[in-house]
C-alpha cells in the first residue's frame, strides 16, 4: 500500500508574547489549522518558570530545583520557584483542553517544545554553583528524569488534545558549544569538557524512545549549528530535524538531502520574527533554490515544514500572529508547487 502523499506545512517555535494562554492557544490554533503543526504555547512575559529552561524543569521527574541569582538550579526539595514552573504549564494544559474542546474539527496534530538535555545540563546548575554538565552522574540523572518527564507530558498532552498526534520538540540551542568544549565554567574563567558525541546521541535516544513509547507520534530534534551537532543529530532515532536554513552549509545540505529522499522529515526556519516580515514569493524562492542546489525534486518538498527562529515572544500578538500567517501562506505556496511538479 503506497504512503500518504504529505503536504508542506507551518509551525513555530514555541514561545508566545502575553500572559493569557486561552489567548494563546486560540491564536496559533487558529492560524495553524489543515496540514500545518500547531504547538502548545509557552508565555515567557509570566517570568521565572515559564521561560524555556524553567518550563522544562517544571516536568521533571524526582528532580526538584529552585532558582537563584546565577540561574536554576538542582536542590533537596521542592520549594515556591517549582511549584509556580507546574503551575504555569498545567495552566497551559488545560487552557489547550478548553480551546480545543470549543473547535468543530480540532488540530489532527500538536507539537510540544522542550529543552533538550544538552542545553538543560548547560543551564542548569548543581547546589555547589557548577554547572550541571561537569558532572557525568549529574547528567545521567537529568537525562533519565527529562525522559520520564517527557513521556509524563505526552500523556497529560494527549488527554486533552482531541485526538490530536502528539510531537515532541527537543531544542538544542547549546548543543554545539556542548559539544565543542565552549561552555564556561562558573566562574567564566575556563571552558569545561566537551562530552563525548556518542552521549549526546544516546541522551537524545533516551528521551525520544521514553517519549515515543507514551504515545507521541514523532520527535523533532533541533540541534542548533555546526557539524558535530548536526553528525550527532543524524546518528540518532528522531524522526525529523530542524535547521535554521540561513545557517546551513554546503555539506550539511548534502547530507540532508540523504535524510529526505530517505524518508525523513525536515523542518526549516525560514524567518527570523524580529525582523521585517519578508513576502511569501520570497521566501518560498529562498526555499526552492536551496531544494535545487541539492538536485531535491520538488515531489520531495512534503517532507518539509516551515517554522520560524526563536523571537516571537517579543512581540505584540498581532504581529505574532501575522508571522503564524505568513508561514502558513509559505507552506501553502510550496505545496502547491509540489503538487504542479
């Protein structure tokens, strides 16, 4: 039996200005609708626990933490800094259930963002003040509790989603300095040791399989830049990648275009939200030259989705909103040059 034809879609990265998640939720559910990905909003303008790292402790598992002046940070017992994290995201989930228990025909998919744990290890710091990653006990522990956490979010997701398949976002914005052996130390007077390339895949795997496992239909790994991130991301179980595309070199285009006549998923961010919002004709172009430096047919553009880079928190929700739009409209354009070639 042949597999579905897939269409282009649009999704975002995760964060949303404001600090009204219904309002949230009815934005980008209703700008991200048909084939494209809508994602669980995130309201960093709430403060400390619901910014990317905060939320991504707020679903760990037998790791209680607490944050102070240099950061977040692993502690005894639980305290205010941990239970306000939880309770921003139930807030969340059940502000998902109330929207889409409102919806005719609710979103087929949703995507959840969490921090990888790379980038957790990195930001996220022992009681001693070091970070996380200098430890190699420490670092097996948050992975394992981030993998139990994921697979727990998955659930309470599902229950309220509507049927919704439900994917997993690991963002890795530090990944490569990880890798790289560039993170400082506490005192920022030297760089700690770059862990083996091996552990980052296997940590990814861990998370992935634990996640995969509680139902989630996908997980979408966003290794950040460089080659070494990238090599490691490959070499993992994920079932897609994303890429911020100005960032991506020659080589790497090589070896992605591999993963997508393989049957891989690829998300791109083709925009930066911050930034002046381009025309649809123009980005699409951007997206199609890249295709045909590579030699992809444009048959293969249904493994693409179209995101946008970090930012979107910043500004007003109307223009929040119109990035949603534009994505969508992107998606749209490309599909339809998909399905004309």
């Amino acid at each position: 039996m042949p597999e579905p034809v897939r269409s282009v879609g649009a999704t975002a990265a995760g964060d949303w200005p404001g600090t009204d998640p219904h309002e949230a939720n009815r934005a980008v559910r209703g700008e991200l609708g048909g084939a494209n990905l809508p994602f669980l909003p995130s309201l960093p303008a709430r403060g400390p626990g619901s910014d990317a790292v905060g939320r991504t402790l707020g679903i760990l598992v037998d790791l209680p933490f607490d944050l102070q002046p240099h950061g977040w940070r692993l502690v005894q017992r639980p305290g205010r800094d941990q239970r306000r994290a939880e309770s921003a995201l139930s807030s969340d989930i059940n502000a998902l259930g109330d929207v889409a228990g409102t919806e005719e025909r609710p979103a087929s998919r949703l995507t959840l963002h969490l921090r990888g744990p790379l980038s957790l290890a990195a930001g996220v710091h022992l009681h001693n003040g070091e970070r996380v990653l200098v430890d190699h006990g420490a670092r097996r522990e948050l992975y394992a509790s981030l993998a139990a956490g994921a697979a727990d979010l998955v659930r309470r997701v599902s229950a309220v989603a509507r049927g919704a398949e439900v994917l997993l976002h690991l963002d890795e914005p530090d990944a490569g300095a990880v890798l790289a052996g560039r993170v400082p130390t506490a005192s920022g007077y030297r760089t700690l040791r770059a862990i083996d390339r091996r552990e980052a895949t296997e940590a990814w795997d861990l998370v992935t399989a634990s996640a995969v496992a509680a139902g989630a239909a996908a997980a979408v790994l966003v290794p950040g830049g460089g080659d070494v991130a990238l090599d490691a991301a490959r070499a993992g179980t994920a079932t897609g990648l994303s890429l911020d595309l100005p960032g991506i070199s020659d080589r790497q285009w090589e070896a992605l275009a591999e993963d997508i006549e393989a049957g891989r998923p690829l998300e791109l961010a083709i925009l930066d939200p911050r930034t002046a919002l381009p025309q649809v004709t123009v980005l699409a172009e951007t997206v199609l030259a890249a295709w045909r430096r590579v030699g992809l047919p444009v048959a293969t553009l249904g493994a693409l989705t179209v995101t946008a880079g970090p930012g979107l928190e910043d500004r007003a929700p109307g223009d929040a909103t119109r990035v949603l739009t534009r994505l969508a409209q992107v998606a749209d354009a490309l599909d339809q040059v998909r399905a004309e070639g």
